[in-house]
C-alpha cells in the first residue's frame, strides 16, 4: 500500500459479554454493514479483526459499495475486495486482516455498504455491540454483490468490520473521538447517525474542512479507563491499537471516565473495582503523555451530569453523592491542571440549569446518564473547528 491513507470511518473492536444478546454466529451467510465515511476519495481500504477469536475466520468473498435505502446498494457500484491478491481470505485468531486498496469514488458523508461473504461457520468474538446502525444478514449463500441480498435478520451491532481507510493528500489528518458509550451514541436514533462525533463531521463538512480531516469514532459502551473486564479492553489497554496505530492522526477527543466511576458498587462491578480521583488523573496523564510523544494534539472533554441515571431500576446505584464529588472533582482538574492541549466542557453544555448534577431533560435520552439526538448535537456544537487546523505546539 503506497501513498497517504487516513481514516476515515472507524469501530473498535471488543471482546462478547455474556450480558449482551449477541448472536452465535455465521454460516454459508453474507453480512452487510452500512458506514457512513466523513472524508471520502477515489480509493479506499477496510480493516477487518479478529483480535478476540480463538479460531480463524473464513471470507469467501467481500464488497464495497454506495448503499442505499434498507441494505441495498446502488446499481453498478459494487467493487470487489481482495486480500493479498485472493478474493478469499482468512483472519486468523488474535488479528486484524487489512484489504488491497480498491478504486472507488464515494463522496464526504457518503453511506457505503461493506459485504461479507462467510464460507464456513463465523463465530462471533470479535464484534462492535453498539452500532446504532441496521446490519442486514442474508439467508444462505454468497450476495456481496447483489443490489438487494434475501435477508435472514437484522442486528444493529458490527461484526469484524473496524476501520475504513482512505487515499488522502499527505497533510491530511484524523481526528479520533476516544470514550465510552457517550462517543459510542448510545441513546441516538438507530440509522440516523445523530452520535456527536457524526454531527461535528457534519459541521467540518459544512465548514468545508473535510478536505483534509476525517472522523473516527472508537467509543465503546460500558468501557472504563483502568479496568478491562467486560466491555471491551480498558483505555489504557486499547489505546495503541485505536489511536497510535492508526496512519495520519492529528488529534484525539478524549472523553472516558463515567464508568470508572458509576460501575462500582453495581451488579456490574463489585467495590473492589473502584477507583480514585488520583487513580483517574494518573491515567489521563498517561493517555495524554502517549499521545504527544506521537505529536498528536489532545482534546480533553469534562465527564457528562448523571444524576438520576437508570432511576428506578437495577443500576439505580450507579449514581450517589460519592460518585458526584468524584466526578465533580475529575472535571475541576480537567478545567484546571490537565496536560490537554483544549478542553471541550461537555459538562457545563449539558447540565440542568436547576440542578447541575442532573443532564437537562432536552438533552436526555431518558436513562438520566446517555444523551439524546439534541444533546449529542450540543456536544459537536461546542468545538471550536479552528483548532483542527493547527499543528501541536
């Protein structure tokens, strides 16, 4: 792969939990996944993982394409993808498997359709659980290419499916939103692409920034800075592999911090898993630190009101005074001492007016904890998209 490439669409991978309905896996079937890219071009590459199988996984055939409405895809713009040459391919346990580049021209913000053909029987270890986006599953056989594929079910997860790359101009750069299931956009309407880090896209474009950024989001819901149990491994643990690795990066979004403090003390987490201030901060010191050494500037975002969250029900106890102080004291260092190179205050856009603890009732998707379609809207409104254009400094 010669020339410059960037990101331009991305998923982190992560490992199945047994307290998500996932499904078993896939025979003789053709998944097809809807991205939305933010830069687009005339020549693209995926990324496929396997990072958490432990047996190989069989690709019979696969496709890019411009999607259209319900999993279809526009006639003729289907383009085989090939892996060292091959149409099949293996991803072995514990990798990522990266495709030849292909030339294909699909515009900024364009919706591509990704098809995977499984020859053999695909267990899912390796998936992305919160898409917010439709898969669509075929019945038996192999239709990477067809326009509409005789659909089986549908899911609204990812599965081995983490990164789209694009041929770019040599000063291009990406811009990685790095957090939880508030970057994943838990809460946002399904196939509407309404996450934060879709909407700020959406004002580089009208911006017409796009040009030489692109947006990724590697948000992961569940997912805690220090412990990796569970939802997807810690961030500290992913970092390299979701930021460091990736070609061209010229600036992370850093917000992750919620659930180090709201899981302890819940049936999600038992107290031995809690955390301190300190232990926070050290962490974000060590995010922040990695990141400069690659010349990579840093946004670093206060952690969201939750007051009330999940009222009512089992993990009503996410939320207590404790935890407030905690992550009132985490945002004050944010503001005030963090090594960031800006600070975006999620939480002041946010609050309730009445009751900063509390996310505003417009802005919430009714869990007290997730924003809404307006409240992801007001996130990506708060940047100033001038900082994308400088250089660290």
């Amino acid at each position: 792969m010669t020339g410059h490439w960037m990101g331009t669409w991305a998923a982190s991978p992560m490992n199945v939990w047994p307290g998500d309905a996932v499904l078993y896996g896939f025979h003789d079937q053709t998944v097809r996944q809807v991205v939305r890219i933010s830069k687009g071009g005339v020549r693209f590459c995926i990324r496929l993982s396997n990072e958490h199988g432990s047996e190989p996984i069989d690709i019979g055939a696969a496709s890019i394409a411009r999607a259209s409405a319900g999993g279809g895809i526009e006639g003729g713009s289907a383009r085989g993808l090939t892996f060292g040459g091959s149409r099949a391919a293996r991803i072995l346990p514990g990798a990522p498997l990266l495709s030849d580049p292909v030339e294909f021209e699909a515009g900024d913000l364009c919706d591509l359709a990704v098809s995977l053909y499984f020859s053999g029987f695909a267990p899912v270890q390796t998936y992305h659980f919160e898409a917010q986006q439709t898969a669509y599953i075929s019945d038996y056989g192999e239709f990477v290419d067809a326009e509409r594929m005789p659909l089986q079910q549908t899911s609204t997860s990812r599965y081995f499916l983490t990164t789209v790359l694009v041929g770019c101009e040599a000063d291009s750069r990406s811009i990685v939103c790095f957090g939880d299931s508030i970057t994943d956009g838990f809460g946002s309407t399904v196939d509407a692409n309404a996450r934060w880090p879709d909407r700020l896209a959406e004002r580089l474009s009208a911006a017409g920034l796009l040009t030489r950024l692109g947006v990724l989001n590697h948000g992961i819901g569940g997912n805690r800075v220090n412990a990796s149990r569970a939802r997807g491994a810690s961030a500290l643990a992913r970092f390299d592999r979701d930021v460091l690795s990736l070609p061209n990066v010229g600036h992370i979004v850093l917000l992750e911090g919620i659930n180090d403090i709201g899981w302890p003390g819940t049936m999600l987490a038992g107290a031995a898993e809690a955390v301190s201030v300190e232990d926070m901060v050290g962490s974000y010191r060590q995010l922040i630190a990695r990141t400069h050494m690659r010349g990579i500037k840093v946004i670093q975002g206060t952690l969201t009101p939750f007051a009330g969250a999940f009222q009512g029900e089992a993990l009503r106890t996410f939320h207590s005074p404790e935890k407030e102080r905690m992550r009132r004291a985490v945002n004050e260092w944010i503001r005030t001492s963090s090594p960031a190179d800006a600070i975006v205050d999620f939480d002041r856009a946010l609050a309730d007016p009445q009751d900063d603890s509390r996310i505003r009732a417009e802005f919430d998707c009714g869990d007290g904890l997730h924003p809404s379609d307006a409240g992801y809207k007001a996130m990506a409104d708060l940047f100033d998209l001038d900082f994308f254009g400088r250089s660290v400094g």
